[in-house]
C-alpha cells in the first residue's frame, strides 16, 4: 500500500478493548464507505469480554498493527503494587489479570509483532505518541512539544494516533495530527459519572497525489450485545461493567 503514489482510501482505527460487536461494526462500515487498506493502532484486547477474538479479528486483516500500552501491559506481568490513582483501580487491575490469563501462547506471540509505529512516506501511525504508548497527544498539547516530537520522529505530513479514545483534528504549519478516537471504548461524562457509549469511531483517510483528507465515522451498534457478552464471559466485577454501557 502506497498513499503517497496512487488514490487510496485507509481505515485508520484502534482502541478496541476486546470489543468485538463493535470492531465488526466498525469493519462492517469501512468495507461498505470503499475503504481499501487498514492500520490499527493497537489497545486491541485488554479490557472487554473478549480479548482472544478481538486479536484473531485483527490479525486476520493483515494489515500493520501498532502496540498500544494495554497491548504491552498484556505481556508484562501484573503489579498491583502499582498506584494510578483512578477510580475503583483495584477492579479495574483485577479485570486486566483475567484478561492476561484468556490469552494463549500464540495470542501473546501475536501480540508480540505489534510495531512500535508505522511509517510511511506522508503518514505517521502511533499510539500514545512516537516517543511513548502512554502520551497523550490533545488539542492541549504545547505546540513546542510536538514540534519536538516531529524533529526526531519525522517530516510526515500526516500523524495519527490513539489512546486517549478522544477523536481529533488538530493541524499545525505543514502538517497534520489526527486521533480517530476509539472502536471499542468510547466513553464520554453524563451527568455525574462517565459512562462507555456502544459507538464505534475511527477515521477514514482519503489519499491523492495532492494529499490527505481525513472523515471520522461513528458507527451505533446494539449495545445489549455487549451487556451479555460481559455477563456471561467470567470477567471480574461483570455486573458493574455491563451496567457502564449505554447506547449511542
């Protein structure tokens, strides 16, 4: 696949969080909006009900894949020593044991290929960002910060990443950083607590010899499908993440 020398149209997506009803979706809807070729941004399984399917889906696409911080905390061993200072942060370490222990050998060998970036000629694809899985690039960032990031990662014109499950379009002099937020997590706050909304997004990237044009997509699908895909999977502390879910 080659962007910069002929028309082309990229599905750029990540984030899923072993979240197949809305990866499928999410598939369902590039294929039919013609898009040709595919990068994931990685955060591909920990998290969601089913983590070995979630892979295998990806997998089977063939297309570069990028290791998000989820993908690496998936090999590591787990730390509950470790203070994040976030809510209920004893459940949510328990749910990333159970999802560890439902990967196989060869899930983990596959998350192993998981590229620290992809790089093309006009087009940067990353995680958190090209330095750190775990940064999170906004509309907030100081600018010097991402001009220091382009000096030693590269001139591409376009930049996308992911992790913080936040679309984005920011463009800065000569060139482009996009978040396609989040196929299988995306949550937002309503009223007083936050909650996950059965929508998923990610970003379609139209390619000509003149350049890029970036279209997010938010694609509804049946959010009970994932309620009792969490119910009845064995994960820890079910009831309370199925009750998170709402519909788009």
């Amino acid at each position: 696949m080659e962007p910069y020398s002929v028309a082309v149209r990229l599905a750029v997506f990540g984030d899923i969080h072993g979240n197949p009803p809305a990866l499928r979706a999410a598939l369902a809807d590039m294929r039919a909006q013609g898009a040709e070729a595919f990068v994931c941004l990685g955060d591909v399984a920990l998290g969601g009900a089913w983590p070995r399917e979630c892979v295998a889906e990806v997998a089977a696409l063939g297309c570069p894949v990028v290791r998000g911080n989820a993908d690496r905390a998936m090999l590591e061993p787990s730390d509950s020593s470790t203070s994040r200072d976030v809510p209920h942060e004893w459940a949510v370490q328990e749910v990333g044991t159970w999802s560890r222990e439902q990967l196989t050998d060869g899930d983990r060998d596959m998350l192993r290929t998981y590229l620290p970036t992809s790089r093309l000629p006009r087009l940067l694809c990353f995680h958190g960002s090209p330095e750190r899985d775990d940064e999170e690039l906004t509309a907030e960032t100081p600018a010097e910060r991402l001009w220091e990031l382009r000096a030693s990662h590269g001139r591409q014109p376009t930049w996308v990443g992911g992790h913080t499950h936040k679309p984005l379009l920011r463009t800065l002099d000569g060139w482009t950083l996009l978040n396609p937020g989040s196929v299988g997590l995306p949550f937002e706050r309503r009223s007083k607590w936050y909650v996950n909304v059965s929508r998923a997004e990610y970003l379609l990237l139209d390619w000509t010899l003149r350049g890029s044009q970036p279209t997010f997509r938010a694609v509804p699908y049946d959010v009970e499908e994932v309620r009792r895909g969490i119910l009845a999977s064995g994960i820890p502390h079910a009831d309370w993440l199925a009750a998170e879910w709402v519909s788009a």
